[in-house]
C-alpha cells in the first residue's frame, strides 16, 4: 500500500495505526523557528470511537486505511447474527453480535445504518443519533410521586431496558439516545 | 472576536503597513533591494522545502542573493518579498508568505533585534485604525538567553550548551523532550540532528506556553545565544558566562515567532562544512537533495562578506498579529 507522508494529512484522512483505522478530526501545522515541523492531530478510532491527540514531525509516513462506510438497512436477527443489506447492491451480510455490540438494543426493522468496512471486512456500525422506540412493558406511575426527575424503568420493543420518567405509557414512542442509551423526550402521534 | 477585515480594507493596511517598513528603513539608511524570486540554489537548512522552479527553485528567503550583494560592497540592505517553502500551510503558516529581510554592516547583533522591535512599534502605529487586537501589542522588549530559557521553562534539565548527540540523549531521556532515535551517523550530524529535535520538542511544548504568558503581559521576547549546534547561518560568539554560542537571535511577539536573524557567519569554509552537515541530516530524513550554493560560497571566499548581521521577519504575521486576526489567511491579498 502506498504509504502517506504527513504533510499529505488532512482533515477526515483515515489512517492506519498499530492495526487500527483512525480518522483525522482536528489538524494544525506548527513549526517552531528552524525546527522540524509538527502536525498535532486529534484522532478517532474508526472501530472503537476514542479519541486521542497525536504530534507527528514531518517527515513521518503512515499507511492509509482502507476503510469504506456502506449504508444499510437492519433486515432481521438470528440467534446472535444480524443481517443487513446493502441499500445500493441489495447484497446481505451478516455480522455478529460483537461487531454489532450494545447497538444491537437500537436496531429497529428497516433502519438504516453505515456499516464500516476496514480492509472489506465489516467492523463496526453507526447508528442515527436517536431512534424512536415504542414502550411494550412498563409500571404504571404511581399517583402522587411528582417530584422531578423521578423514573421508572420501561422496555421498549427490542428488549431494551431504560429509564423514563414516570408519565410514560405502554404503547407510547419516546426518542433514545443511541450514543448514551438515555431518553430524550416523548413523541407524540 | 478574531478580526477578519474585507479587501479594500487589507489593501488599504498592506499599503500602510509597506510604507511605514520602507520609511523605516530609509530612515535607517538602508537601501531597498529586490533580488529575482527564482535561484540556482538555496540556503540547504534542515526542515525547510524550497518549491521546485525548474531550472531552480522558489526562494525560501532572499538570504544568499543579499548577502553576496554585500560581499560585493552594497552597504546596508533591506527587502521585501514573497518567499516560498513547501508544505507549510497552517493558520500561522503559508507556503508562499512576504518576509521583509535587511542587514546593517558592522553593527553588532543585537542592531537587528533593535530594529525588529521598532518596526514592530511603526507597523502598529501606521495599521492602528484597522486593529482590534485581543492581546496589545508588546510595551516592552526582554532578551534571554537559550539556556535561561531552557532553566525557565524546563527546571529538571541541565543544559550547558555544548552537548554532543549522546550526552543530549542521556540528558533528556526521560523527559518530555525525549529524542526519537537519530538517522544520521557522523558526530557533526548527530548533534544537529539532537539538538534540532529537542530544540523542536521543546519550542513547542514548554517555550511556546512560556511565550504566551509573556505576550499576555504586553512584553517580546528575543531568545538569544542559540546553541552553537543551533547556529544555522550565524557567526560563533561567546556569550556573558564565556560559554561558546552562536550570533543568532529569534524574536516573538504576541507569543508568536516573528523573526529570527543572526550575526552572520563570513567563513566560507565553515559555511560549506554546515551545508554538508545539513545535506547529511536531509537524507538520512529522505528529503531531496539540494545542489550546493557554489556562487553564494565563492563570494564568501571572495571579495568576502563584510563583519554584518541581520534578520529576516514574516510580515504576514506582523499584520495578523497587529489587527487582531486569527489566522494568515484573514489579512491576506490572494487565497
């Protein structure tokens, strides 16, 4: 693979490091007087989502990753496989529940998601910053417990188990986080 | 809130901030020259990129070009002028930026810091009616030495100056200025490279910090008596203490690098012995040979370069800096 010297880096570039895809989020060239130059990044695993800060001097080179992002819709679950197909080739994959990991909580039929490909092999998915889930199981509130911030636990139709506050209803639709896994507010209609 | 300015208006303080440089210097009595922007070589220095201009290059400062003008009895000089230097792009960085270059003959080194810190004071004069600057300018000037910069910003480190690569090595492991392992192999080139690397590291992880808590208190700083590794272009003095340095100074205003200018090395064997020196060091980092500047060192033998000093400073950043901009890109005249 080509190798990428560091003065080629910008903004969104996806690099590889130590085995792992990274994207370039935030990028400065610094040079102090006849120094060497020096390229402070701040990365994020592609894979894991954690974010880092790195200086390079010039001169440096990395490899690029091969990374793609394919867009995909959530078809169905077996056992610990979850199937999705591609919305431009109708090809479908299967991944497993540890690529899929906790977001498999979110995975509503028919939603769409970016399935990332690190050297044509899917890693890891990202999901819309919140979906709407509907309530199927959850304690009436109990009359006269008012005060603010008080919730109960509910079950929304993927199984998934979150605290709501305590006028939610069964049936009802609220909007999840699909970053933190909190509720954000109820919908109406 | 960073001062972004329209065009009229940064033609309008280009146009003043050129007039009162120039008036500056005539004052002075220096002449203004213009040497071409395309040379058969230029100064081989370690991390600086001339852009290719085939049969040449771009200038990466008109150094040479003024120099041999002195050699050849020109008096004192100045110019102002695009230079160029690859892959330097960032907010405080261009690749084609205008330096404004000048050298006084005879004087001792510390005249160019003076001038830097007048021209400082007319530029900011002449643009005051575009300025909103979020930091004043400096209302005082300090001169420090390298090493009680180095004692200022970085106590556990006991720096004399005179360090060969494997005592820099020694010293530093351990610390934040830790050097990544050297590619050259001779001694003149391991201590380049070694102190080139933690003069990198330690600019901008423990000097630029210092700098800005300097700027927030209306004071520039010249760092003076570089290591004599650090010398570049500059003659080998001998500093307050008798230690062994180099003429070269670096001035910073706003917590910023403004100009650097050296005491100027007249010994063309010397010269050319640095040039190798660095020559090494660029291919042991895989950067592209650069041809020797042979007329630049025969003038240098012959008729020699008269006892000067002088300085180079961005004047791209002097008016960022002045009017209160955030980046190069919001006071210049073409993208």
């Amino acid at each position: 693979m080509a190798s990428l010297d560091v003065s080629e880096l910008k903004k969104n570039a996806k690099i590889e490091i130590d085995g792992h895809p990274y994207v370039v989020v935030d990028f400065q060239f610094v040079k102090p007087g006849k120094g060497q130059g020096l390229y402070k990044c701040r990365i994020k695993n592609m894979i894991t989502g954690a974010v880092m800060d790195r200086t390079w001097r010039s001169g440096e080179k990395f490899d690029p990753a091969n990374v793609e992002s394919k867009q995909m819709q959530y078809l169905f679950a077996s056992g610990d496989r979850f199937t999705f197909m591609d919305n431009e080739s109708y090809e479908q994959i299967e991944l497993s529940a540890g690529v899929v990991g906790d977001d498999k909580w979110f995975l509503l039929d028919n939603l769409t998601i970016d399935v990332l490909f690190y050297n044509n092999r899917p890693v890891g998915v990202s999901l819309p910053s919140h979906v709407i889930m509907e309530v199927t199981d959850s304690e009436p509130g109990v009359k006269g417990d008012t005060a603010n911030n008080v919730t109960k636990q509910a079950t929304v139709s993927t199984g998934y188990l979150v605290q709501v506050p305590i006028f939610i209803k069964i049936g009802e639709k609220i909007k999840i986080d699909t970053r933190t896994g909190a509720y954000i507010e109820r919908v109406n209609g | 809130m960073p001062n972004v300015l329209g065009v009229a208006q940064r033609v309008a303080l280009w146009d003043a901030a050129l007039s009162a440089v120039r008036a500056y210097f005539r004052g002075q009595g220096l002449c203004e020259v213009m040497t071409p922007p395309r040379v058969a070589a230029v100064a081989i220095e370690p991390w600086i990129e001339p852009i290719a201009a085939p049969p040449g290059w771009l200038h990466t400062s008109p150094e040479l070009a003024m120099k041999s003008l002195l050699a050849h009895g020109a008096g004192p000089i100045f110019q102002i002028t695009h230079v160029a230097r690859a892959g330097e792009t960032g907010a405080w960085h261009r690749e084609q930026f205008v330096l404004l270059e000048w050298y006084r003959t005879g004087a001792d080194a510390r005249g160019p810091m003076d001038d830097v810190e007048r021209v400082t004071d007319c530029v900011v004069e002449a643009t005051a009616q575009w300025s909103t600057p979020t930091l004043a300018a400096p209302r005082a000037w300090r001169r420090i030495g390298f090493l009680d910069a180095v004692r200022a910003t970085a106590s556990d480190l006991q720096l004399r100056g005179d360090e060969d690569a494997a005592r820099l090595i020694a010293v530093t492991a351990g610390t934040p200025w830790a050097l990544p392992p050297l590619r050259t192999h001779s001694a003149q080139g391991q201590r380049l490279e070694a102190w080139t690397g933690f003069f990198t590291a330690w600019s901008d992880s423990a000097l630029d910090p210092w700098l800005a808590e300097h700027a927030a208190g209306g004071c520039g700083i010249h760092l003076v008596d570089f290591p004599e590794p650090l010398a570049a272009l500059a003659e080998r003095a001998v500093d307050a203490a008798g230690r062994l340095v180099s003429g070269r100074f670096e001035s910073h205003a706003w917590g910023r690098e403004l100009a650097n200018g050296y005491r100027e090395l007249r010994d063309a064997h010397e010269q050319r012995a640095r040039f190798d020196t660095v020559a090494e060091l660029r291919a042991a980092h895989d950067q592209p040979a650069l041809p020797m500047p042979a007329a630049f060192l025969a003038d240098l033998l012959a008729p020699g370069l008269p006892p000067c000093s002088g300085a180079a400073l961005g004047l791209d950043r002097l008016l960022a800096l002045v009017v209160g901009a955030a980046r190069l890109n919001d006071i210049a005249l073409a993208p």
